[in-house]
C-alpha cells in the first residue's frame, strides 16, 4: 500500500522490501517529514548529488521509514545558493547529515527563518576550501588543495568548577580516530560533544570513478567489520536497478554470512566490555572463540571476515554436505561455551555491577534521536531491517528481534548474548534447509540513470546503499549510509552523568563505527 | 568463581602448539621473541595509529591479542603514547584530515624508531587510492620501514612484518 501525502505522487521500486520514490518541492519536503515524524516513522539517510550535468541542478535525498516502507523523496534545487528545509525539528540526526551534504555537495538545510540550521561543517576539516564542493561534478577527482584553516567551534559548557577534557583524535587503544570534548565537574560528565571526520577519504567520490560491478568491492570497505551488511547492501540495489533474480540458495547463503559476521563481532565485543569492566579472563575466552570463527571462514570461505564474497546477482561461494557438517558442529561447540560464559558474566558481581546502570539511553531519548540497530534494540525499541514484512530471505527464516528494556550498558551486553544466540539458531536453520539453486544469477546491464537502494541489518544496525547507475555500467552516484550516523549522537546522551573512566565501556557497548560515518 | 576456574582449567591453553616442521606461525614467534630480546633486551613498543583505515586491519591488529597469537607473550606491547614507542604501525590510507595528526605522532615518536604501514592501503593507498581527501599510502606522509600487503593482512603476516622490522633495523636503531 503506496502511503499516502497531500499532492505528492509516489512511484514504487524495485526489490523484496515495498519502497518508493516522489519528487517533492520544498513545501512536500518539509511536511512529509512532519507527517511521517508524526506517524512515528524516521529518518534513514539524507544525501545530496549533483545533476548540474544534466540540467537538473542539485537534488537531496531523504530516506524515510514508515510502517508503509522505504520511502525516499528527492528534492531539486537550483545549483547556486542551494538549499533545502532543515529536517532537524523532525528528526533530529538529520542535523550532522546536512552538514554533511553541505561539506561534499554545497547544499544547505536552512529553518524557516532562512538562516542555516547548523553552519558548522562535519566532514570537511581543513583538507579543501569552505567554497568546494567535492561531489560537485566539476570537481576533477584528482583534484587537491593545500591545508585549510580549521578551527571548529565546539560548544563551551561554562560555571563553577567546570573543566574541558579534549580527547583524541588518535587514541590510546588499537581504535579509529574521533575526537571527544568532556565537559567535566570532578569526574562526572556534564556534555560530551563528538567531533568525527577524521577518517574521511572520499569513499563518494570514489564510487564514481568505478564500474558498477567493481564498486561492491568498495562497498565491502566502508566498514571493515560490517562488510557483508555493505556488500549485500550494495548488490541488492544493483540487483534492483539491473532486474536479477537472486536464487534462493544465493539469498540464504548471503543470510549465513551476515550471521557470522553478526557471530563474530558480537563474540569480539563481549570479550572487551568484560575485559573494559575489570575481567581478563572474558576477552582471552571470547576472543579465542572469534578466533575460532574466523579461521573456519578462512578456511570454507577464503576470508576472515568474508570480504568480496558477496557478488552482484549472488555469492562467490558454496557449501557442500562436509562443509555443512562442519559449521553445524562448530555452532553447537559456540552455544555450549558462550551459555558457559554467559552464566559466569551473569554471577559476576563485579561485572554485573559495572554494566548496571552505566551509560543509560532513555527508550524516549532514543525515539527521539532515531536510533536504530542494538543500541535501539537495548532501550526496548524493536527495530530490525530483517524482520520487516517481505524482507527475502529473512520472512522465512523469522528470526526474532531481540530487545531488552534498561537501556544500559548491561543490556548491550545481553542483547548481544541473546542475538548471538538467534543467529547460532539461523545458522543452523539455513544450514539444514539449503535450496537447491545458482551460485549467481546473470545481471543485465543496469540502465543508466537507473536508481536502487539496499537495506540491511549488520550486527550494528541498519546498512543503507543507495545506488545510481551511470552510462555503460559506471557507478553515477552511491551513498552508502552507517547506523553509526544515528547513534553517535546517542552516545553524547549516554554518558551524561557518568564519570569520565567509565567512557570506555560505554563506547565500547556501542561500539560504532568511525570509518562507516566519515566516508 | 569456580564455574570461572572450570573454564579456565576446561580450555587450558590455546597459545599455539610448540614449533612442529611445517608450523610456519611458530617459527615466527619464536624467531620473534629473541630477535626482539636480542636488538632491545626488553620488550618492543608498539603504538597504533589509524590514519584512515576502514577498520578492517585493526581487527587483525586485536587478533594479534588473542590467546592463539599471545602478542603480549612475545615480548611485544602496544602503547598508549607514541613517547614510549619503538616502532609505529600505521593502518589505512593516509586521509588527509589525519596527515597532521600521523606526523605528529611520527615527530613525538622518539629516534630510532620504526615504522610498519600495515594492509594494502597503508603499502599503496588501496582500494581508496589518492583524492581530494586522500594522501594514499604511508609513505607519502611519514617514512616506512616495513610494508605488510593484504586486505586486511593476517596476524600472521603483521607478526611477520614486525619481524621483519626489528631485523633489518632503520639506520641507526640498536
Ligand atoms: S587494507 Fe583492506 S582491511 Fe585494511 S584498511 Fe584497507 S580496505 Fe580496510
């Protein structure tokens, strides 16, 4: 059922999830947000690109999900002085993502009074000038410019005994860069303001310069460790422009990789928040297990972390009947030790008493904020791409969303443990009823200007590609969009109160992503 | 505490097998353990420097932690300052808003020191290259000593690029 807006006319997509796109005007733009705000629909991703080169000028993208679908509007601007209306007031992530379009493509989210909602850049530090736009189709991708002046204005906390704790961007563990700005009485925090971007490397920008059946590699390397989430994400927005039908044994194939990539990380993760909360002993037997993990899928699959091994049309790979015994042992070996360790995390005292209450997310904070994936999943909020209606392979497979309700870093840490255990279960259930069926499908040429998206749930939440393609099989634009966008801004609510030492372990039960958010 | 212990005992140690013919990854850490007690006489500092990487190699650089490979166990620590490290490993291509920070870090770095471009990015730039926001490999920002190739490298080929390092020393590290 297309949904429905006052003078806007919706034109279905493509693809297993019921999705559509309406060209609206500002007025539409601004309304269909509230509207759909209203209904207790969010906002997915906003992107913008540039159509100059076809006389269509600039065009920004929101993606909205409603009970309805996917709902995507696109609004077009003239080139010069290009703006939209801010999104903000409805959905208050879109405020780092219209930074975002600013910095890369020169189109600014204004309020209704028309001064800039936010003007402060996101992704642009000093590496190009406050007047280029990079994904401008002028822009020559080679082109580069000379250091720039940054000086970002964060916002200062003032009062009696107030004082500023400047972290990063290089850290003091084997992590990504951000920078953190705590402000502090004694030791407990009263604002934390992220500053992210450091890992910018014009992934966009990049895109274009490929074909479209080489760019899944790219997408595979957004995120390093949600690269199944990015690659299936990507091939099924190709696979939507170009019309493929994925066999049924590719689909499920591509669900047993997701799941171990979901078995993996969660097995690292739970490692760190008991060794990040004084337990050793929990990150040398979890971390051992991982290990396990990974060296099973160097060995079936031809890489670790199962990079590249998902293809437009299908899977480059296959298991046989000794493969399947295999995996089916080592996912009853996992579930007998993780129930193991979970009744010694669980009896724990000094764990127990670490994890509660520490780093609390407010369900109603969370709704507000839109945050998606384990974080949401931990404040109660049953969000979860594969259990949406339609959702192939998954429908079949039912995998149960898994929600806890304190919102604290002790729930992070059981909805990890539980969901470890559901994907063991969809493991197995994908293992015992494999299709008979292709490896990959043929793929005909993508038309240009033919427009797609991809949508899945990686271990950290939901994984958007938006794909266009260009003349004779090129990428024209790809937007690939991280969870981490929605939830960072959680992570600044979720310390609030907390002291300072405790940083760590709440970042950690996070864990999101810096590479995924600064592209 | 004693279903703890039970674990403990249950799993006893995972730390790969002793040297056998064939088992390259031992010979590795055995090699590498003395040649770092040889050049240092204690043990080798390393710090970790994301300048851009997607994180994929960081996740090999934890597997290094993990009991199969015991890093720690080898003589081989990772360090929260660059002031107390010998040897720099840098991951990912260079972005250009980490340029300033990776030279910093290098500068603070006190001599002799080395430096391990870990992964194709860090050897080439990789699959993200040179661009706008890019300055691609390592050693466009920051001298290399030792480059590991792989997408992400193994633990066992980072383990044998420190290796590597601490045998062909930069000039003047002894
Ligand atoms: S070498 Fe591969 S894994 Fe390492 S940062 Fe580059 S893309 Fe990621």
């Amino acid at each position: 059922m297309a949904p429905e807006l006052p003078g806007v006319q919706f034109e279905p997509l493509a693809g297993s999830v019921a999705a559509w796109r309406a060209a609206v005007d500002a007025q539409q733009w601004l309304r269909a947000g509230e509207d759909i705000a209203d209904r207790g629909g969010r906002l997915a991703a906003l992107w913008a690109s540039d159509d100059t080169d076809r006389g269509a000028g600039l065009c920004v993208r929101a993606l909205l999900v409603s009970f309805e679908g996917l709902i995507c509007l696109e609004l077009r601007m003239p080139e010069r002085d290009a703006s939209f209306p801010d999104l903000s007031q409805s959905f208050p992530c879109a405020d780092r993502m219209q930074r975002a379009v600013h910095d890369l493509c020169g189109a600014r989210a204004l309020t209704p009074d028309g001064d800039a909602a936010d003007p402060r850049p996101w992704l642009r530090h000093g590496a190009w000038p406050e007047d280029i736009f990079p994904l401008r189709r002028n822009v020559a991708a080679s082109a580069r410019w000379p250091a720039q002046p940054d000086a970002y204005r964060f916002v200062t906390v003032e009062g009696d005994g107030v004082h500023e704790i400047p972290v990063g961007p290089v850290h003091a563990g084997t992590i990504e860069p951000g920078h953190f700005r705590f402000s502090v009485v004694g030791e407990r925090v009263l604002r934390l303001e992220e500053r992210l971007g450091y890992t910018h490397k014009g992934i966009e920008k990049r895109f274009e310069q490929m074909s479209l059946a080489d760019a899944i590699r790219l997408a595979g390397r957004v995120s390093g460790d949600s690269t199944v989430a990015y690659a299936w994400a990507y091939a099924m927005a190709l696979e939507s422009i170009s019309g493929a039908q994925v066999s049924e044994r590719a689909l499920r194939l591509r669900a047993l990789l997701l799941e171990r990539e979901r078995i993996a990380n969660h097995l690292g993760d739970l490692g760190y928040l008991g060794n990040d909360a004084g337990l050793a002993f929990g990150l040398a037997q979890f971390s051992r297990l991982k290990e396990d993990v990974l060296r099973l899928n160097a060995r079936l699959f031809g890489h670790r972390y199962l990079m590249d091994r998902i293809v437009p049309g299908g899977v480059a790979l296959d298991v046989d009947p000794a493969a399947i015994a295999v995996l089916l042992d080592e996912a009853d070996r996992i579930e007998r030790e993780v129930r193991a360790l979970r009744a010694i995390y669980d009896d724990h005292a000094g764990l127990q008493d670490r994890f509660m209450t520490c780093g609390r997310l407010a369900p109603d904070t969370a709704v507000r904020l839109g945050v998606v994936g384990l974080a949401a999943r931990a404040c109660g909020i049953a969000l979860d791409a594969r259990a949406h209606p339609g959702y192939a392979p998954y429908t079949e497979l039912q995998p149960k969303v898994i929600t806890e309700r304190a919102g604290d870093v002790a729930a992070r840490v059981n909805v990890r443990f539980e969901e470890l255990f559901e994907s063991l279960r969809l493991e197995r259930r994908i293992l015992r009823h494999l299709p008979a069926g292709e490896r990959v499908a043929p793929l005909a040429v993508a038309p240009e200007g033919g427009f797609g998206f991809g949508w899945v749930e990686g271990w950290r939440g939901e994984v958007f590609v938006a794909l266009e393609a260009g003349a004779a099989g090129t990428v024209r634009r790809c937007h690939p969009h991280d969870p981490s966008w929605q939830n960072w801004p959680a992570l600044e609510h979720a310390i609030l109160g907390n002291i300072v030492p405790d940083f760590p372990l709440i970042n950690k039960s996070f864990n999101l992503s810096y590479a995924g958010q600064d592209l | 505490m004693h279903k703890l212990l039970r674990q403990i005992v249950k799993v006893g140690i995972r730390t790969e097998a002793p040297p056998q013919a064939d088992d390259s990854l031992r010979q590795i850490t055995d090699r590498l353990n003395q040649e770092v007690l040889r050049l240092l006489g204690r043990a080798l500092a390393i710090r970790h420097v994301d300048a851009g990487s997607c994180n994929g190699c960081e996740l090999e650089i934890h597997a290094l932690a993990n009991p199969y490979y015991n890093i720690e166990g080898l003589g081989i620590r990772f360090v929260a300052s660059p002031r107390h490290a010998d040897m720099l490993m840098v991951t990912g291509p260079v972005s250009r808003n980490m340029e300033q920070a990776l030279r910093r870090t290098y500068e603070a770095t006190p001599e002799p020191k080395l430096v391990l471009a870990i992964g194709d990015c860090g050897c080439s730039g990789g699959i993200f290259g040179d661009g706008y926001a890019s300055c691609g490999r390592v050693a466009s920002v920051i001298p290399v000593d030792v480059a590991v190739p792989g997408c992400p490298p193994p633990p066992a080929a980072i383990m044998q690029g420190i290796l590597t390092a601490v045998r062909a020393p930069a000039q003047g590290f002894r």
